[in-house]
C-alpha cells in the first residue's frame, strides 16, 4: 500500500529502526531517536543497492517520490543512481573551489613559493577583497567581460585609476591562470584593455639641482630624532637604493670586510639578488649604527620594538618635519637624485648607473653582462658619488 502524508507525519519511532514502503522500492526509515529518512532499494547489474534521498520532513513524501522517479530515468539508462550522486557531489565541490576567490588564492599561494615578496601577495590579497565578495564567489570559468568591467567601474567612479588598473590587470592574472590549469577558456580581462580610464603617470619627487641638493644634506645632517631614522637617512642618499630595502637591511647582509651590500632576492623588486658595494662613507654611518643596533636583527630597527623594522613612511615623515614637503623630495626620489647628477657627470657608463640602481635590463645575456663586467666600474662609482655628496654637502654646489 501506497504512503500517505498523515502515515509520514504520524510515524512514531520504536525501539529499533522500522520502514514505512511506498511503491517502486521507496521507502521511510524511521529511527529509534525519531528521525526519518528517505532510501530507495533498487538493483543494478543484480545487486541490491540503496539511495539515500535525504530526510522528512525536509523531503516531502511528493519531494521522494520524484527523486525516485528520476533515480528510476537513470537506471533505465543504464546510469547508477549511487554513481551519479556521487559525481554530482564531486563537480560540486569542484565548482566550489573554482570560484574567483578560491583561483586568486591559489595562484597567490603558487607565487609564494615562486619566491615573491610577501608585500606583493599582501596587496593582490587586498586586490581580491576590492573586487568585493559577491564577484570572488562567481564561478571562474562563467566570469564574462561585461561582469568585470561593472565591478572595474564601480573604482573608476571615484577616481581610483591606478587601482582600477591594477585590478583589471591582477584579474587577469587569475583568469590566465584558470586557464592555464584547465578551469576557463578565456581571460576576460584582456577583452578590456582600453575600456578604463588611464591613470595619469606620477613620478616621486626628487631634488636634482647640485645646490639644493646640497642644503638637503646639510639638512639631513642637522636633523635630530631617533637614531635609526637619522642613520637610515644619512645612509639612503650614498647607497640610492629602494626605500623598502634600505628600511628592512639586515646586519646579516653587511660583509664589512668586503664592503658590500647583499640584498636577497626576496625583497628585491626584479627577484633578483642586488650587490651594493659601500664608500667609506657609507661603511663610516652603518659601524656607528651598529654599536646602538648590532646585537638585534635589523640594522634600523623601530623605535616600538626591535624585532620589526622602522616603518615605510618613516624617512618621508622625516622628510616633512624638516620642511620638504611631498611635491619637493621624496625616500624615493633620492634614486632619481642619484640617476639624474651621476649621468650628468659624465663619468660613468649608463649600463653601469642603471645596474647600481638595479633596474631590469632588456635581455637575458645584457644582464648577466652588467651584473659582472660593471662591478669594478660600481665600486669606484660608490666611492666618488659619496665624495661628490661630502663636497656637495660642505660647499652647496660643486
């Protein structure tokens, strides 16, 4: 006899479990605790197998009835229900990590052990989170360019120009890279290269007249304030690296004996290690540093605790407490100052400037030239760039 919904309801559990039989093999199994749970019987390839079709009331007893109807569809095509179920369950999980979020996070973690900086996957971290929940949860693969472009504009409505650039080109990072690894077809953020506003070029600040620069360093030399802010300032203009590199300089890096700067390739911007070679000068500021500094990590440690650096915006803070304001000088600009006076004197080869500055040569087989035929050209650079910026300083202008 068929099952009604008041026998369904009315089923009370017992002290083991007991079935209720509908028709075509569905049945209730009702628990001793009281719960009720839809299964069919069926046979496949003559073994008796069971689908479990969930629980009522959950399911209704019509709900079961046509889950048994289409589980009935499938074993006329010769389809296991059982299989079927479990290969639905797989694809959903499946399409659940396929989603944007899950395919940027995978991607960041592969550019991790790639070696890239970890400031790098903070801020594509930070990436995801602008593209806003709803967008991550989307399905990698059903993303279609008119989505991205309405999430793109939503930034470009108010004014972010640069994050939007950097959005559109990190999506398409992630779309390449489901691609890549068989989860989409298509890269969407390609299709919309020149639909976004350009932001316009800004370059840092940067003091390149010999006389003003030469003030600033009388400035610098005037300034008073924590150690490791005063030092870091004197050292940046005779190493004119990145200020990220200069912040996070590690006494472990320091080869006194040598003379020499190792930055690994871990906190280089091109990943690639970066040999500075020190001036006296140089070498004079960082032994001071290292009779306050010397027994911690960091050769500028924070004024808050030792085991961090002094912080990014440090040395621009230092900067407009002595008067420069940010359209005058920058940390940064101080690699412009550099470029700007040591190709302006003439005594030095552009390629050798350029290696000093560690920036990234075209050319594989240029590179690993300029890394080791400039090296002795570098160092008597280091020496009479440090000289010039004494004169520059003593004087205001040479």
């Amino acid at each position: 006899m068929a099952l009604t919904d008041t026998a369904v309801r009315n089923a009370k559990p017992k002290d083991k479990p007991y079935k209720l039989s509908d028709a075509y093999g569905l049945y209730l199994l009702v628990n001793p605790k009281g719960s009720k749970l839809w299964r069919i019987k069926y046979r496949m390839n003559g073994v008796e197998r069971k689908l479990a079709l969930g629980t009522y009331p959950d399911i209704t007893l019509a709900g079961a009835r046509t889950a048994r109807d289409g589980a009935r569809k499938q074993m006329g095509n010769a389809i296991d229900p059982n299989a079927a179920k479990r290969q639905a369950r797989i694809e959903a999980s499946i399409r659940a990590k396929n989603n944007f979020a899950c395919v940027a996070e995978e991607l960041i973690e592969k550019k991790g052990r790639e070696g890239r900086a970890a400031a790098t996957l903070k801020k594509q971290r930070w990436l995801i989170k602008l593209l806003g929940s709803d967008f991550g949860k989307r399905p990698v693969a059903d993303i279609t360019p008119q989505e991205l472009l309405h999430e793109l504009k939503k930034h470009e409505r108010r004014g972010r120009f640069e994050t939007t650039k950097q959005l559109r080109a990190f999506a398409g990072q992630v779309f390449r890279y489901a691609a890549a690894t068989a989860r989409a077809e298509r890269d969407p953020a390609q299709l919309l290269q020149g639909a976004l506003t350009s932001p316009t070029v800004t370059h840092f600040a940067a003091i390149t007249d010999p006389a003003e620069f030469g003030a600033l360093l009388r400035a610098i030399g005037d300034y008073q304030g924590d150690p490791s802010v005063m030092h870091a300032l004197k050292l940046t203009p005779h190493v004119f690296q990145r200020p990220g590199e200069i912040r996070q300089m590690e006494w472990s890096e320091i080869d006194f004996e040598k003379a020499v700067w190792i930055i690994p390739t871990t906190r280089m911007k091109m990943r690639e290690p970066h040999t500075v070679p020190l001036s006296r000068q140089a070498v004079a500021i960082l032994r001071e540093m290292r009779t306050l500094s010397g027994s911690g990590r960091y050769v500028f440690p924070s004024v808050r605790t030792r085991a961090k650096p002094i912080s990014d915006n440090t040395v621009n803070a230092a900067l407009r407490r002595m008067g420069y304001s940010k359209n005058q000088m920058t940390a940064h600009g101080f690699r412009t100052s550099a470029s700007s006076l040591l190709n302006e004197s003439g005594k030095w080869n552009p390629d050798a400037i350029e290696r000093a500055l560690a920036h990234m040569v075209p050319g594989i087989i240029r590179r690993i030239y300029n890394q080791s035929a400039y090296w002795a050209e570098r160092v008597e650079m280091a020496q009479w760039w440090s000289d010039y910026l004494d004169g520059l300083r003593e004087s205001g202008n040479r």
